[in-house]
C-alpha cells in the first residue's frame, strides 16, 4: 500500500511477468483461455468458469481473444484492489508456484518439454493436474541421501547430515536411521554469505521421525552475480 493505494514493486510486477511466461505453453507472449485456465487451477484448484471468463474479457483488454502480459498484470492489480483490506491473499498463488516472501523460487523448478516427430504435427495438452506427495519427498530426499557425502550430527548416533552443493543451489537433508525414536535437529546455517533459504530464518529445527529423511534447508545465492558460501552448524536439540 502506498498513501493508501494498492501498488505493486518493480520485484513482484517482475514476479508477475514470470509467471505470466510460466503459463505461455506456446510461447507466443499470450494466455489463451486454457493456459489461463491452468493457472487458476494450479493456484487455486478451480477452473475458469465462463462467467469468471466473460468478466476477463468485459475487463481488460485482450489480443485475438487471449490475455496480453499487460493484460495479466491489470488482472492481479484487480484483485489486489478487491483484496485491499486482506492483502496477504495476495500471496496464496505466489506461494503455491513456489515463491518465498522473498519473491525467490525456491520450492518449484519448471522446466519445458519439447517434442518431435517425422510425420505429422504434435501438440501437448495439460489434462491433468496432481500433487506429487509424500513419495516424491522420499524420492528426492533419496537422491541427495545417495550423491552427497554422509556426516554424523553431533550427538546422534544415528542421525546423519546429507548436503548437496553446486553451483547455483544447496540442499541439506536430515536422515535418521533409528528403527524407533524420533529426533529433533538444529541446522544453523547463520555463518552463510549470500544465501536464503526456502524457511524465514537461516536457523531451523527439523522433525525426523524413525527411519525417515527430511530436508532441513533449500539454500539459493540472493545474488547470483556475487560469490556465496554455505557454513552451516548441526546439533541435536
């Protein structure tokens, strides 16, 4: 809010335009009534009625019948406007595409497929939206158990620390190996430079229950022109 004005920062008009691309399939700079459908419900988990979408139409203007960049951003700015009193709405989409409070992806990795063929055309079409769960969890947890190297957290027998480093991003995973008492661990990774995590705080505690892993932190570089370092701390609490 600005002298009691919704307006939207350069950083989250940014956001917005991400995300606007995120939903151009096509990628021919518009939102057809499908894509925009598809972000309703990866945001929402409803679809767009066709009185929602006649109300987009009557509303801002649009390109051959699809929803232009500007178009998109005039959309979110309407909602803010309806939202003006309860402003923290606004961050439900954001945080269900991934997004921190630092407008920092840090909870999605999108990714474009790209298909081919000798004969005929080929079109891909989005008929299905689902969460992946508990077992896409373990499934990652899993790959960073097996290619990082393994060190034992300080007064824990048999709860040990996993963190996978590279270039652009830091992972740290807790696994517990006892068949029958649940633990609590302290990950401080304070010491860092340039780096925020996927929690508020650079210092979080972590619940591993028997025979589980879980991840303690997501690290991504604030800046990513500037050199980062991961120092981080284990105890257990």
């Amino acid at each position: 809010m600005k002298d009691g004005k919704v307006a939207f920062t350069k950083d989250y008009k940014n956001v917005l335009s991400d995300i606007f691309d995120l939903f151009d399939l096509n990628g021919d700079g518009l939102l057809s009534r499908e894509e925009f459908n598809l972000f309703n419900l990866r945001t929402s988990g409803q679809e767009v009625a066709d009185a929602e979408w006649e109300a987009v139409e009557a509303n801002i203007d649009l390109k051959d019948g699809e929803i232009t960049r500007e178009g998109f951003l005039q959309l979110n700015f309407m909602e803010a406007e309806e939202n003006r009193d309860n402003l923290e709405e606004l961050w439900i989409p954001l945080e269900t595409l991934g997004f921190n409070r630092s407008l920092v992806m840090d909870e999605l990795s999108p990714f474009l497929v790209e298909a081919f063929t000798e004969k005929g055309n080929v079109s891909l079409k989005v008929t299905k939206l689902s969460t992946t769960g508990r077992n896409f969890s373990h499934i990652f947890n899993q790959q960073i158990i097996q290619s990082a190297e393994e060190h034992r957290i300080r007064g824990g027998k048999e709860v040990f620390l996993h963190a996978q480093v590279t270039d652009y991003q830091a992972c740290l995973v807790v696994e517990n190996k006892s068949m029958t008492r649940a633990t609590s661990v302290v990950i401080d990774c304070r010491d860092s430079h340039n780096v925020i995590s996927n929690h508020n705080s650079l210092i979080t505690t972590v619940e591993v229950p028997p025979k589980s892993s879980v991840v303690a932190h997501h690290l991504l570089p604030v800046k990513d022109s500037h050199s980062w370092t991961v120092v981080c701390q284990d105890s257990i609490k």
